[in-house]
C-alpha cells in the first residue's frame, strides 16, 4: 500500500477514534484495530496461504489456531514482529477489550480496568512514539483520561503501521525444504 494512503487512512481512523469519547466503544473499536493490524502483518510476513483466493486462510482465519487476538498477539512476538514491551501492552490491550465485551460495567476509573490501563500506559506512555502522537494529535495541554486512552490506543495502532508496512515475506528454510522434498 502506498505511504499516503496509508496515511490517509490512519489519519481517518485517528479522527473516528478520537471522536468517541466513553472507554467502552475506545477500547473496543482500538483492540478491533489492533487484532486487524496483527492478522496483516502475519499474512505479509507468512508463506501464502493454500486455500482458494476467496477462501479463508486455514491458518489465519475462522475456527483455526491463529484465528484468535491472543493467538495472533503472541505469534506476532514470536516471530519477533513486535518486541516483548508492546507484546505486554497488547496483552493488556486485549484484557481491556475482553472487560469490555463481557462486563455489564465498564469503569476505566475503578480496579480491574483501571489496574489494566496502568500497565498499558507503563509500556506505552516512555515511547517517543507516544510524544510523536500526542504531538500530533492533541495540544499542548494535560490529557484526560479519555484523551490518554485515545493517546495509547493511537500509538500502538501506529507501532503496528509501520511494522506492517516493513514487513518482508518470509521464504522458508531452503535446506528443509530441499531434505523434506526427498
């Protein structure tokens, strides 16, 4: 994809993003971004899939063993795509989204969510990725609560763009291959 389109798209769903201001939908629509992010960076980096063009990937989608966030999460670290840091946020990430889908109550502002928002900002908030985005999306004043989630879920969605658009198909092991093939 080219860099401006990547750019107008991001920059698109930076403006949706921070037009939502209750944690639940943030959290939500942030992880939703983040899991889709994590399935292309695996599609780039991965050798393609055997199904028909207009098939599900038997791999990467449906019922299948990298289907999940939490699967994709932790083979994306696995393959060293992403570094143990943003794993761990991601990880809590995906804490924060399971809250949200599956609570009645969703309060950013009491423990357990709270707690989870804590170790999200650790591994985000000393990023120069995340002054880069505060930088560019938001003025020069304190954040609030919501503006800080907006901030984080805007970074990490950012990290994933760029390890996205750098990544390189892998060719496989040619030595294993050339003894399978005997």
């Amino acid at each position: 994809m080219q860099a401006s389109k990547t750019s107008e798209l991001f920059d698109a769903f930076a403006e949706d993003l921070m037009a939502e201001r209750n944690a639940r939908p943030l959290v939500i629509i942030g992880s939703s971004r983040v899991d889709d992010l994590l399935l292309e960076m695996l599609r780039g980096f991965l050798l393609p899939k055997k199904a028909k063009a207009k098939e599900q990937d038997e791999l990467l989608e449906g019922d299948t063993p990298l289907s999940t966030f939490s699967a994709r999460i932790k083979m994306c670290r696995r393959l060293g795509l992403i570094d143990d840091t943003l794993y761990v946020a991601i990880d809590r990430l995906r804490t924060l989204r399971n809250f949200s889908a599956h609570s009645v109550s969703f309060d950013h502002s009491k423990s357990p969510v709270r707690d989870h928002l804590a170790e999200l900002r650790k591994h985000v908030a000393g990023r120069r990725s995340y002054r880069w985005t505060k930088a560019t999306y938001f003025d020069e004043s304190p954040l609030q609560p919501i503006e800080e989630l907006q901030c984080l879920l805007l970074t990490i969605c950012a990290l994933l763009e760029g390890v996205r658009e750098n990544v390189r198909p892998i060719v496989g092991n040619k030595r294993a291959r050339s003894i399978a093939a005997k």
